[in-house]
C-alpha cells in the first residue's frame, strides 16, 4: 500500500473530524453511519491528525461566529404570551400575543455558556460563577475578536 502524503493525511483527517462532528461527537454513531467497526472509529478519531483537526476546527473564526450568533440570541431570549386578561385560556382566537424576556432560558444560557466557556467552576458539587456577567459579555467578545483561544480557561 503506497504511503499517503501529508496532504492526503490532512484532507482525510479533516473529512473525519467533520464526520465526527456531524455525529455529536459519539464515535458509536460515526461507526454506524459509515459502516465501520467502533475499534476501526475509535483509531481513526485518535489519531494525531484527526486531533489536530479537531483543534483547527474549535479554533476557526467561522465557529467562534457561530457560538458568538447563538449565545447572543439565548441570552435575549423572549417568550409569547397572551396580552389580554380574559379570564380564560389562550386560543386561537386570542389576537393580543406580547413578547416578554423569558428570564428562565436566558438563565440557562448563562449557566451554560459560562460551563462551555470554563468560567464556572464546580464547588461541593456545585457550579459556582468565578466573575461576573459583563466579564463574561467581555470574554465573549475577546473570542470573537480572536484574542481568546479556544483552549484558555480561566482558574
């Protein structure tokens, strides 16, 4: 079997992580939709190139927009609810719909995108915030303009 060039190595090992991706990042799900053996999935995910990949990936502009465009949209997230007190439920008759914040989803945006960020550390089982939110807002915006990597965490 002839030996692959660096070239090929990449493009394959970029092919992979990009399945990988595409199956949640489960290696079961990726051997089953490529038809391959989880041991023959497993190798491939753990190789030098394909972490390098993955690397290259979690670090692109493109994702941190990605992350940057959901963050933003959760963390103003609103809920639909009927405007006029009927003294009923709302239906399909109801006309008079407002938006209101949905403070709960914004809540678990936070917490999340804190836990994704390495902002929040576990405390006695608990999660506890290290700074506050306009930090956060800040870090955020550092990712956005490539001044934080991926792999930074805050202690």
């Amino acid at each position: 079997m002839p030996k692959q060039t660096a070239l090929t190595k990449k493009l394959k090992a970029k092919h992979r992580t990009k399945a990988y991706i595409e199956s949640g990042l489960n290696q079961s799900e990726m051997a089953r939709r490529s038809g391959k053996h989880r041991s023959t999935i497993n190798a491939q995910v753990n190789t030098e190139a394909t972490k390098n990949a993955l690397q290259e990936y979690l670090d692109s502009p493109k994702l941190k927009e990605k992350l940057v465009t959901v963050a933003k949209e959760g963390l103003e997230a609103n809920r639909v609810i009927s405007a006029v007190n009927t003294d009923r439920d709302a239906s399909g008759g109801t006309t008079d719909f407002i938006d209101v914040p949905d403070h709960n989803i914004r809540h678990k945006f936070w917490r999340d995108l804190g836990t994704a960020l390495g902002v929040l550390k576990v405390v006695d089982g608990q999660k506890v915030q290290v700074f506050v939110g306009a930090d956060l807002k800040g870090f955020i915006r550092g990712i956005k303009n490539n001044k934080v990597r991926s792999d930074a965490r805050l202690d």
